[in-house]
C-alpha cells in the first residue's frame, strides 16, 4: 500500500544544472544504464550521486543556497514485496524485496527504487 511521505527537515542536496551543449550522457547505476540529457540536474544527496530529469527537479525542488536544494514536494512509497526493476526518466533501475518504490505523484508514475535503509534515513510520514 502506496503512503504520502516528505523529506526531513535537516535532509537536502547538493546539485548542478547540466545546462550545457550537450547530448547528455550515459552511466551505470541502480544495476542498468542511466541517461542523462541536457538541462538534467547532476545531484549529490548525502554521498550518492545521480542525475534527475529537469521537469522532475523543477517541479521538486527549492533552491535555499545557492547549489543547496530540500526537497519541497511528498512522495508516495510503498515497500517492494519481491525483486524486480522500474523503468524511471533516466532508465531501468533494480531492486529487492523490501526495498521502497517510489513515486513523485500520487498516481504513481515518475518512479525511482531506493533501499529501504537509505529511505527511511530521509524522509518520514506526511501525517
């Protein structure tokens, strides 16, 4: 069962838009190839580094320093009950059972996987 979550209030990243010319670039993470386009953001959060679509960071995030960004919107998660892969913006991500899927609308689309320890480190229950 999919549950409205936020970010804490002490958890932020660090990022940088690629607003270059460029055709973007490809990497491996989350056990697949990411893709990464023009206009991406390049983000740090708490020492993982990956990349999030613009319309997704634009829609997401507020800037509180330069280069410092929380996120501003909820979530909605649910814990994975078994293997498997979401396919996200940038490409397939993997993950296992009890890991957490999560979602940036309440649809449940605009998808991303996250272990579950990780998860619950930053953000909590929007009651």
């Amino acid at each position: 069962m999919r549950q409205r979550y936020r970010k804490k209030a002490d958890s932020f990243i660090i990022a940088v838009q690629l607003n270059l010319e460029t055709e973007g670039f490809t990497y491996h993470k989350w056990g697949d190839e990411q893709r990464c386009k023009k206009d991406d953001w390049l983000v740090n959060n708490a020492g993982e580094t990956y990349t999030v679509d613009a319309e997704t960071f634009a829609k997401s995030y507020r800037m509180t320093t330069p280069g410092i960004y929380t996120k501003s919107t909820p979530v909605w998660a649910e814990k994975a009950t078994h293997d498997g892969s979401v396919f996200t913006k940038e490409g397939e991500s993997h993950y296992r059972s009890g890991d957490y899927i999560v979602s940036n609308d309440e649809e449940g689309s605009d998808r991303y996987c996250m272990p579950a320890a990780r998860f619950e480190a930053i953000y909590e229950l929007d009651r």
